[in-house]
C-alpha cells in the first residue's frame, strides 16, 4: 500500500468513525463490539488512548462488549513461557480498573474457545497467500523481528482475527490505526464466505473498525510505542516509574517548546500524551511550558499521566490482591464466548456443506 493510499483510506476510516458515533448515540443494542490485545505484556498508555478508553466508553453507552485475550496470537514470534498465566490474569485486571464491567461483557481467552479456533480453517481458504503478503501490519512485524525465521503463524494470525471477530458477528472493532488492515481482510472474508455461501442472505456483517480520536503516541524512544519494544508508560507503572521512563523519553534540543509534529515528532507526541490525560489539546499545553524546555515538559507530562491513572491504578492494585476473582471473570468469559462460537460454527458447517 503506497503512503497516499494510506493516508486517504485513515481519513476515510475517520470520516466513517463520525458516522459511527451518531448511529451509536441513537441505537447502541444495534452494535456489538468486540477488540483484544496480545498476552505479551503490560498494557500501556498507547493502548489506552488508543483503544481501551474507547471500550469503556461504548460499553457505558449501552453496547455489548466482548474482549479477547489473543494468546495464540502472541505466539507468533516468541515462544509462549512459564509467565503466561500471570500477563493473562495481569492483563483481565488492567480491563477491570479501566472500568470494563465484566458482568455486561465477556473477556475470555481465544485459546480456550475451541469452535472460534475451528474457524481458522475455513477462513483461510477465503485468502490467497499474496494478499496476507501485503498486510502492511504483518511486513512491519516481521521488519521488526528481523529474522529469516518468520513462523506460519505470522501470515495466518489475520486470518485468525478475523475468527476473533466473526464468531460473536461483531460489527463494530475499535482499535488502534495499525490494526486496520486486519479490519480490511476481516471484511473481504466476511464478504468473501457470504458470497460463496450464502449469497443474497449474508451470514457475517463487515465489521467496521473504530479509531480513536487520538492519533498513534510514539514510544520514548520515538518509535511506535509497542509492549515488545521496551519503549512505553505501562498503565500499571508506579508514579515513580512513570517519572524515570518519561525522563529517558527522546526530545530536542530546542529550548522552547511548541507542538509541531512534523518537525519536532517527539516533543509533539510528549504533548499530545499530556494533552489527552489533561482533555486539553497539545498548543495549551505547549504554551503552559513555552521556554521551560524538555526537562519542564516531561515533568509536566509524568505528572499527567500519574494524574490521569490514580484512580486506575487504585483499582488495579486491589484487584491483583484477587487472582480468584480474575480466574473467575476469565473462566465466565470464556464460557460464554463458547456458548456463541458454538451456534456460529454449527451454522458455518451447514452454509459450507459440512454437516454429515
Ligand atoms: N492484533 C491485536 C493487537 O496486536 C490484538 C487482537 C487480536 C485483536 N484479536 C483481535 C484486536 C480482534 C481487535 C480485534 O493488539
């Protein structure tokens, strides 16, 4: 995908997002939403400005919610390790002290949701190798690992989403900008399997992916902020921490600030961090420092962070004292995911000729 293709279809997405918003405001049991993350770490700011401030904002709107913890899809360049169970679980109680209200949603785990992972199958037939090539998202991963031993699983694992997210019939999937050309290939199979299928009576609706207002926060390393890069404010950090990870966070030498993100990315994406915890906008706050320089703003910018998730991290730290409790919520979540995935997959096999 060239850059321009790219741009144009982003603004599009946001273009569509407002629509989405509207139609939501008049008639939220008309959505189902469903958005997920990878056991690979601790979720972090980016995550939350970009994705999960959005979850609990639908779901308080009044639509039905699913989360999905995607461990298989975290396997896809590392090997799962002795650790697992406690992201999963670490992961269940970052959802639950954001405000995601586990009796209104369901969190489960895809691992444990047999007949969503029997999806697989016939979703990949729906895809030719070459367009799984394509995926910007995926070319970026494996630049990222950087190895000839690319595994299987990093080409297929779009395909899996799309299982993710068409056998609960999500139809709306908010979720950060790098994610949409999985929403992309979501469509065309959801497409694809009701014109081979069930044409004229659609079975899968196209889902359609959900952007945040805030655009995509650079790491402090000035690189796309990403669990497995080592460069992000996890939510769950202490004040302190948060005050030594900004401080390590790359700027300028530029003495005066101001937000210009063209010239000056990384100044611009600490104010634009601070602007969103502080529901101001990155020129405000750029203009409290004015000639304060890097040191003053990202004082500034640790304590808004450190303001903005107080109350999260409250809530975060007496949850983890629970473990039996986010087994439960898991285990109820994974539990009602398969009592849906079930219905979708025995209709599948009828609409596909595989029911004997
Ligand atoms: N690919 C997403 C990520 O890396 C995680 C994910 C898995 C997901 N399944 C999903 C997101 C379904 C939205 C919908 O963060």
């Amino acid at each position: 995908m060239s850059t321009i293709t790219a741009t144009r279809s982003q603004l599009s997405s946001q273009q569509r997002s407002n629509e989405l918003e509207a139609a939501i405001a008049r008639d939220p049991h008309a959505f189902r939403v469903l958005s997920g993350d990878r056991p690979t770490g601790a979720l972090h700011v980016g995550h939350y400005f970009g994705s999960l401030a959005n979850r609990v904002r639908l779901q308080h709107a009044g639509v039905e919610l699913l989360v999905v913890i995607a461990d298989y899809q975290a396997i896809t360049d590392r090997t799962a390790s002795a650790d697992l169970p406690g992201i999963v679980l670490g992961l269940v109680a970052d959802y639950l002290a954001i405000g995601i209200d586990p009796a209104r949603g369901t969190i489960f785990a895809h691992s444990q949701v047999e007949p969503l992972n029997q999806l697989l199958l016939p979703f990949l037939s729906l895809v030719s190798v070459a367009e799984i090539g394509r995926n910007p998202t995926v070319k970026e991963e494996i630049a990222v690992a950087g190895s000839g031993a690319v595994s299987g699983l990093m080409f297929t694992y779009p395909v899996h989403q799309a299982a993710d997210i068409l056998f609960c019939h999500a139809n709306l999937v908010p979720v950060g900008r790098d994610q949409l050309p999985h929403l992309e290939l979501t469509r065309t199979i959801a497409r694809r399997f009701n014109d081979r299928y069930c044409p004229g009576v659609p079975y899968f609706p196209a889902p359609d992916g959900m952007l945040s207002a805030a655009p995509l926060l650079l790491g402090t390393d000035g690189q796309k902020m990403s669990k497995s890069r080592n460069n992000s404010v996890p939510i769950r950090a202490t004040p302190d921490e948060t005050v030594r990870l900004i401080a390590t966070a790359k700027t300028d030498g530029e003495r005066h600030i101001a937000f210009e993100p063209e010239r000056r990315p990384e100044v611009a994406n600490l104010l634009l961090l601070m602007a969103l915890c502080r529901g101001t906008t990155p020129e405000a706050v750029a203009a409290e420092i004015g000639a304060g320089g890097a040191a003053a703003l990202k004082a500034a910018a640790a304590d808004a962070i450190n303001d903005r998730l107080a109350p999260v991290r409250l809530r975060r730290a007496a949850l983890s004292a629970e473990p039996g409790y986010l087994r439960e919520v898991l285990a109820a979540g994974n539990e009602k995911a398969a009592a849906i995935a079930r219905t979708t997959l025995r209709r599948v096999r009828e609409l596909m000729h595989h029911s004997y």
